[in-house]
C-alpha cells in the first residue's frame, strides 16, 4: 500500500518536470530564440494554454505526498525552507509574466515581462534540480525527524552540508541543461521559420553538454549516496530505468520533431525513477545516522486513509488525464498567432 | 515577535490576500453562466458580447489566484510542519481531491473557454464555461471542508500517542459543519461578483459610456445581489451562528462581546469591548434578542466568557467582536442597498437614479471587507485551538524554522504582494477604462 502511494506520487512528480519541463524549457530559451515580438509571442503562445494545467501537477503530487506521507511533507517542505519560499517566488513572477505580458503592447511592458519570464524559468531549473540533488544526497534528520538546512555552507557534500554545495549545484546544472533541451525540442516543435530553426540549432547543441552532464552526475551520485550501488545490485532489474533514459538521449539525438520531443521525455522519465528506484525505500536519506532516514514505512499515513484514498485517486487521475488528452488535442499542431 | 507570531501572520496576510480572488473567480463564474444562458437562450450577441469583456476580468483575476494559491498549498509543511504531520493524513485528503477533481477541470477548461470561442460551437462554449464554474465551486468545497475540520473535527480517532487517524471519509466530506460553512461563503463570494458587476454597470451608465452594458451589468448585478444578500443572514448565517453556540460556545461569547451569563442575553449592536474592566463600554442592545436568535427563546441562557477558563478564550477578543460586528453590520446595510435598487429596478427608476447608482458604484470594496471580517471572524475565533479541542495553534508550527527565517519569507511576501496588488488594479483599470465594446 505504501509503495502503491509511492509510486503514484513519483509518476506525478514525473508528469510535473515533463509537462511543466517543457514551460520551463521554453523559459529559459525565450529570449535567445525569439527576438521580435511576433517570435516573442509565438514561443509563449506554445504554452500559453496549457502551462497552468501542467503546474497542477506540482500541486496535486504535493497534495498526495501530503496526505500518504505527511512526515515526509512536514520534514522536507520545513526543512527546505528558505528554497522553498524562493521556488514559490520564481512561481509567483513566472506565472504573472506568462498571463499579464499580452495585456498591453509597447515598447516597455512586454519586454520587461520577457525577461522576467526568462530568468524565473531558469531559476527554478536551477533550484528544482538542487532539490533533487539534496534528496538523493541525504539531509541532517533529527531524531523528531526534522532538519533544516541553510543555503549554503562550506559547499562540501558532508555531513554539515547546505543546500548548495558542489554537488548539489552540479545537479542544479545538469537540470538546466536537461531542461533548457527539453524545451527547445518543444518550441521546435510548436513552432516555424527562424524561430523553429533557432530551437533546434540549440536542441543540437545543448545535446552534447547533457550527454556529459549525465555521464558526470551519475559517476559522482554513486559515490555520493552508496544506497544508489545497493539497490541495482540488489534489484538487477531496476536497469530498466537507466536504459529508459539512455534510450531517450539516443532519440533526441538521432531523430527529428515529435520524436526527438517524446525521446527527451523518455529521458526525464528514466532519469527520475532511475533515482527514485535507487533511494528507495528511503524517501529522505538522512546523512550520518541512516536509522533516521525517513522511509516509505515509518514516514505513511495510518492504513486506512491510504486505503480509501484509492477509491477517489483513480478515476480523479483518469478524469484528469481526459482533461488533458481533450486540451493537447484541440491544441495540437503548429501555434497560430 | 516570537517564532509563533510570525509563522501567525505569515499565514494569516498570504491567506487574506489570496481569498481575495477566488471570492471573485467562483461568483463570477456563476454569472458568466448567466450571462452565457441568456445568449443561448435570447440569441442575442449583446450578453456574448458582455461575457468576453468579463471573462477578460476573470483571466487576471483567475491568475492571481493560481500565484497566490500555491503558497498557500506549501505553507502547511513550510510553516505548520507539526500540524501537518499529525493532521496530513486527514485534511491532506481534502487538499489533494482538491487538487485532482477541481484545478485540473478548472485549469483545462479555462483555456477553452477564454481560447475557444472562435472554435467551439455556441453550447460547447456554455459548456466550457460551466466547467469552469463547477471547477471553481468544487475547488470551494474541497478548501471549505478542510477548514470546517479544523472548526470541528469529524471522523477521525486520536490515539494515546496523539496521533489523529481517519477513521471515516464521508466523516470528513459530510461532516455537519461544512454544509453550512459552504453555502454561506459560496453566496458570499456571490454577494462580491454582484456587487463588482453592479458596481460597474454604475461607473459606465455614471459616465454615460457603453450605457446598454452598463444597464445590463446594473440589472444581472442588483437581482443576485438582492437574492444573494438575503440568503447571506438567512438562513445561512443564522444557522452558522447557531453551530457556533451549540459547538464552540466560548467563541460565541467572545464575538458578542458577552463577558457574563445572562438569561435573556441581549444582542449587541454597538459597544468596545474592555478587557480589563471585562465589560462592553458604551453598549447600544436590543434586549433578549441574542437569547432568541440562538435558542428561539427570549430568556434562554447564554453564557458569557467568564464562566468558561480563560486558558480556552480566543486570544484577541476585540479583533474577534470588531471582525464579527462589521461583517454583520455590513451585511445588513447590503441588504438594504440591494433591495432598495431591486425596488427600483422593478419600477424602472434605476438606470436614472444618480445617487442610487453612485452608492452601487462606491461599494465596491465592502464586500471584500465583509467577507475577510468574516473569516477572521472564523479563524480567530477558533483560536487557541489551530484542531479545535485537538491541537493548540502554538504546538502546530514548525520547530526548526526559527523567527529569523520565517520573517525573512513574511517581509518577501509583503514586498511581493505589494507589486501584484499594483499589477492587478492597474490591469483591471485598463479593461474597465476600455469597456465591452470591441
Ligand atoms: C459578503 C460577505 C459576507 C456577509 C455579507 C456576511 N458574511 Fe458571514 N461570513 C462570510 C462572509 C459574509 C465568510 C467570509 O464567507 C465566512 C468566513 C467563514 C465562512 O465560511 O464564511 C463567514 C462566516 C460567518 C460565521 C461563522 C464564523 C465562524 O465560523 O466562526 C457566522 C456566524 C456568520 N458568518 C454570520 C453572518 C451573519 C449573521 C451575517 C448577516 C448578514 C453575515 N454573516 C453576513
Ligand atoms: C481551508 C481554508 C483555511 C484553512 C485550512 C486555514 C487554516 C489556518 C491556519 C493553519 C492558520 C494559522 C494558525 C492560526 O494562527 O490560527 C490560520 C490562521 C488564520 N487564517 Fe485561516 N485558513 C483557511 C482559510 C482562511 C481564509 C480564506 C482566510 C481569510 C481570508 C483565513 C484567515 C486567517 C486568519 C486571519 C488567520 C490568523 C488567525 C490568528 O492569527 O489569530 N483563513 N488559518
Ligand atoms: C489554506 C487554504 C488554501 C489553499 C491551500 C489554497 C490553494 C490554492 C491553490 C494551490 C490554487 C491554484 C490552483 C491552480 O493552479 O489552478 C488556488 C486557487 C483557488 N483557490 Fe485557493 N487555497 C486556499 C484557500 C481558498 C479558499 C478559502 C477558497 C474558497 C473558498 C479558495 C478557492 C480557490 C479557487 C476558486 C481557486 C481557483 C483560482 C482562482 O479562482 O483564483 N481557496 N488555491
């Protein structure tokens, strides 16, 4: 029962970075493959309608961390703090640029909001790859099963760790990477002229940093966080999900449009449970004393509300996933202005 | 300040200032229905017309919503880590259904209505708008139903090492007080989109521009104002009243400002409450009245706060009276207004009364005062309790977040809410300047 939740929140949380990946992606790129203005507004008329069902995603896999895990939401979401304030910040403004920049032309106004929407999308790349670097990490639980942590230390990946150090920033790049890739693919995808060629100029050479990147980040995450080595070793077929992910890069690079889009998703997708795979059963490793780790056991709800939970999680999931099969279709296609 | 207090008012201002859109959204979005019905069914392309230029005013409004929704989603575990993790098994259900039942209609919808007129046929396009609609209100209940928990606690088990277990869904989901809670804030949120719908209807008939908008938005505005308005003191408030008398009588108490027990309690109109001298100055009552409004008997006992321990009173009883008396004062003035244009309305006075249309213009923003008055009216009163009679708001923070850091979050926020307020009334200027026509 509790791996059931387990899984269903890593699927969701998955379903969130490749939906709103792509926004997020779209963000980063905004300003290097769109110059005037009608390109400007093509790129955002590519998420434009579909950016706020995509975040929902975060909110719904955090409603249901919340009420399977409640532990695990009260430790991470407490000890993360200061981040956590800064996500929702970036949040805040990225959401605002997308919806208020169309309101009025002018030489002021929409290049303002541009540049907002630009810079948020690149910080929460950074920062929702830094987070994911520090739950594999391990964190400094308690015995209550709290921490908190500061933004930064001395950077080491030790046991007096920060949010930030070497290694959680190289996971913080890697995602922007990862990311800024994913979302040109789908601005090339969605879009023609310069700026369809200008997005997949960029998908081509940001291909080879994420090849790297991936290659570097998985080198250090088993040295790291030697639970990783343990559960392959352990459960061979787990291999599954880095071949998933290696299969994606594969597509990305060697085809075109559509299924160069879908290879990055299969690359996100594997990349995540890859990790997802490796912690578990923990859900927050915690540095030094691992008999403090949180795991999908101690840190699950009594039975009976994971229980009934199912009974409503199934067909509000299905109705949703018609929701979006019904929006991706009547939106599907090149973006007309 | 100690950690408590701020971890306090950092909730209690991004709270405030996110129901300050959603109370728009979800009446808005009952007369956007309206508006799109009476096109289907007239077939006339004026109310078409009128729906755009609103829904335009719902896209901002609805934004702001999103941005400042989702910090409020994070501040349970950000900020009530303890809460959260005794309680996340219960009212984390509601959250998520939240979140799985009404923002994905809601969010997916919204682009087809605002996107699709062009597109969809003219019933498709009501339809969109009515799941928008009922995306909005389910939203409404999921969100109700979590508060009306916290107010009374319903299908659950507290075990001896104080952990709260559901025990029982549809104990949280038809829990006795949501059915009430829900109706009264849902009109309520009616009672602000007529109001606003009036509102401007005034402003363009006042400044003779787009008059035909302005009687239509006048006329839709003043008939849901009027009902909506009614049905706010009864039967909804009334019974909300009486729960809290059979449920939580100390806070009763405390938002009348009734220091003793009385027979024949009296029901205050004016008066400030001393909290030294325990007494209520300058009071201004109707006799017995409060007797009967909650018993239906004019010498009923009511008990007043001093035979209950003081450790169980709210902990800011004038904030409590003050919040209490002005949404109610409010209410009965909206009254009056509405039902004295109805009038009008029905004798064809309305559209040329200068000063009738100059009060529905200018009272714009009671509503939104009447209705945060309300809910601090709601939360204080449920004060010391954060569960009431399970949790004490001051063992629900979280431990390790010290003051510093939460301040640090509060101050951003305040900075940050100040640019969207700018933002926002800017923008909605703009499309009320600018006007229905096309
Ligand atoms: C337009 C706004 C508005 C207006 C005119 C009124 N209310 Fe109200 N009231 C609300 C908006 C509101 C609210 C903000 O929507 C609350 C907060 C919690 C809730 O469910 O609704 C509320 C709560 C609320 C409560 C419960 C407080 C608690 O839970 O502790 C009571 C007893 C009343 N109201 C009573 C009344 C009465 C007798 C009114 C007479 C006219 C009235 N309200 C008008
Ligand atoms: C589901 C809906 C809601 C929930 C679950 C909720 C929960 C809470 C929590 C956890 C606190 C902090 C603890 C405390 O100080 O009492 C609080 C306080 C508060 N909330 Fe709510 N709230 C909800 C809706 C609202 C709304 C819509 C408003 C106003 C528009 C509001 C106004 C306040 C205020 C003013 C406080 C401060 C009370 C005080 O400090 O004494 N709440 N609420
Ligand atoms: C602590 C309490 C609350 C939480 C955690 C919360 C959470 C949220 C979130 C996350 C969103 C954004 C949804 C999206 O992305 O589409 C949102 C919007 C919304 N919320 Fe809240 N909310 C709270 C209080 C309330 C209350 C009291 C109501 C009404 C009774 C309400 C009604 C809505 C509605 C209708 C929306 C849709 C957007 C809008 O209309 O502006 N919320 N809320």
């Amino acid at each position: 029962m509790e791996t059931f939740w387990f899984c269903a929140v890593a699927v969701m949380i998955a379903a969130y970075v490749v939906l709103d990946g792509f926004d997020l992606g779209a963000g980063i790129l905004h300003l290097f493959v769109a110059r005037t203005a009608e390109e400007r507004r093509a790129v955002l008329a590519s998420i434009g309608p579909v950016w706020d069902g995509n975040e929902v995603w975060l909110l719904a896999a955090g409603g249901t961390l919340y009420f399977a895990f409640p532990a695990l939401y009260a430790s991470s979401f407490s000890g993360f703090y200061l981040p956590l304030m800064m996500v929702l910040w970036l949040l805040i403004l990225r959401g605002i640029a997308i919806e208020f920049r169309n309101h009025i032309e002018g030489p002021v106004w929409a290049p303002l909001w541009d540049v907002v929407f630009s810079g948020a999308s690149a910080l929460l790349a950074i920062f929702f790859g830094a987070a994911l670097g520090n739950v594999v990490r391990g964190v400094p639980l308690d015995a209550s099963g709290y921490f908190f942590l500061p933004l930064w230390t001395d950077f080491s990946a030790g046991p007096n760790a920060g949010i930030l150090d070497w290694y959680t920033v190289l996971i913080a790049v890697a995602a922007f990477l990862t990311l800024a890739e994913h979302g040109a693919l789908w601005v090339a995808l969605k879009t023609e002229g310069v700026v369809e060629t200008r997005a997949r100029r960029a998908a081509a050479g940001l291909w080879w940093s994420v090849a790297a990147a991936v290659i570097l980040i998985t080198i250090v995450s088993f040295r790291v966080q030697p639970h990783l080595g343990e559960s392959f070793a352990n459960r061979p077929w787990g291999y599954v999900f880095p071949l998933l992910a290696i299969a994606g890069l594969l597509l990305m690079k060697f085809s075109k449009g559509l299924r160069a889009f879908l290879g990055s998703c299969a690359f996100l997708v594997g990349m995540l449970t890859s990790v997802v795979f490796g912690v578990y059963p923990d859900v927050l490793p915690s540095i030094g004393d691992p008999s403090l780790s949180l795991t999908v056991t101690n840190a699950a709800a009594p039975r009976y509300g994971l229980e009934v939970g199912i009974l409503w999680f199934l067909p509000g999931i299905a109705l949703a996933l018609g929701y979006f099969v019904f929006t991706y279709r009547s939106f599907s296609g090149k973006v007309r202005l | 300040m100690d950690a408590l207090t701020v971890h306090r008012i950092h909730f209690a201002f991004t709270i405030t200032f996110h129901y300050l859109f959603p109370q728009l959204t979800m009446g808005l979005a009952l007369l956007i229905v309206v508006l799109k019905t009476l096109a289907l069914r007239t077939g006339n392309p004026h109310y078409n017309q009128a729906a755009r230029f609103w829904a335009k005013i719902f896209a901002v409004n609805f934004a702001m919503g999103v941005v400042t929704g989702i910090p409020m989603e994070f501040q349970f575990g950000t900020n009530w880590a303890r809460f959260s993790k005794a309680a996340g098994g219960v009212i984390g259900q509601t959250l998520a259904m939240e979140g799985v039942f009404s923002f994905f209609l809601e969010s997916s919808f919204l682009g087809a209505f605002i996107y699709g007129e062009k597109r969809l046929s003219p019933k498709a396009h009501w339809v969109a708008a009515f799941l928008v609609f009922l995306g909005s209100w389910l939203s409404g209940f999921f969100i109700i139903a979590t508060d009306a928990w916290m107010q009374h606690p319903t299908g659950y088990l507290l075990t001896a090492k104080g952990e709260i277990l559901l025990t029982s869904i549809w104990g949280l989901l038809l829990n006795p007080w949501v059915f009430w809670q829900y109706l009264h804030n849902m009109i309520g949120a009616l009672v602000t989109a007529s109001f606003v719908m009036a509102s401007v209807g005034a402003f363009y008939l006042l400044s003779r521009r787009h008059e035909s908008f302005g009687r239509t938005f006048v006329r839709i505005g003043v008939i849901a104002g009027g009902i909506s308005c009614c049905l706010m003191l009864f039967p909804t408030g009334d019974r909300q009243g009486k729960n809290i008398a059979f449920h939580q009588p100390v806070t009763l108490a405390a938002m009348e400002g009734l220091f003793h027990t009385e027979q024949g309690a009296p029901l205050t109109i004016l008066g400030q409450p001393d909290m030294a001298q325990q007494r209520l100055d300058n009071p201004l009552t109707v006799p017995d009245a409060l007797s009967f409004l909650t018993y239906q008997r004019w010498k009923a006992e009511v008990r007043g706060l001093a035979d209950f321990p003081r450790e169980l009173w709210p902990d800011n009883i004038p904030l409590l009276y003050y919040s209490y008396h002005i949404m109610v004062g409010l209410g009965t003035l909206f009254i009056a207004v509405m039902l004295v244009a109805a009038f009008q309305l029905q004798r064809g006075a309305l559209y040329g009364s200068r000063p009738m249309l100059w009060t529905l213009m200018l009272a714009l923003p009671f509503p939104y005062i009447a209705t945060t008055a309300g809910w601090i009216t709601a939360e204080v009163g449920r004060q010391p309790w954060l569960i009431y009679g399970i949790l004490r708001t001051s063992d629900g923070t979280s431990a390790r977040v010290a003051e510093g850091n939460a301040l640090f979050s509060l101050i951003g926020f305040m900075g940050m809410y100040t640019l969207l307020a700018i933002l926002f009334l800017f923008l909605v200027h703009r499309e009320i300047d600018h006007g229905p026509e096309e």
